[in-house]
C-alpha cells in the first residue's frame, strides 16, 4: 500500500491508523479525544514534544517548544 492509498483509506474511515500506511502496525497508535471540533494539546504531546503530520504528499512537524508555544514547520 502506498502512502497516498493509506491517506485515501484512512481518511474515509476504511483503514485503521493503527495498521501504519505501509500496512506496519504502530505500537505509537493512540485516540486522542475530540470535542466540538477541537483537541487538546496536552493530549497531542502525551508521548513528546514533537508531532509529525501528513497532509496530502507533504510532511509538517508540529513542535512545542520549551516555553510552551506551538511553531509548525514543513
């Protein structure tokens, strides 16, 4: 499975996240609770203090930094 299949089937709902999009199972998986369109920071950096984030064919990082401010970067 390529990354595009597994951003296509996970974004409609028919893949779990936790089988990773080369069909790798992720011990890293984890729900993070939503509310009213909204998610918690100290949900996202439970485990540390960097985040990677796939948008289309694009990778981001999302970082908190040591005085507790977010800087996203690609």
């Amino acid at each position: 499975m390529t990354k595009q299949e597994y951003l296509r089937a996970s974004w409609s709902g028919d893949q779990s996240p936790a089988d990773g999009w080369m069909g790798r199972s992720s011990a890293a998986a984890r729900a993070i609770p939503m509310v009213d369109a909204q998610l918690d920071s100290r949900d996202l950096f439970a485990a540390g203090r960097l985040i990677t984030i796939a948008h289309g064919d694009q990778t981001y990082q999302l970082r908190l930094t040591a005085q507790n401010k977010l800087i996203l970067t690609k």
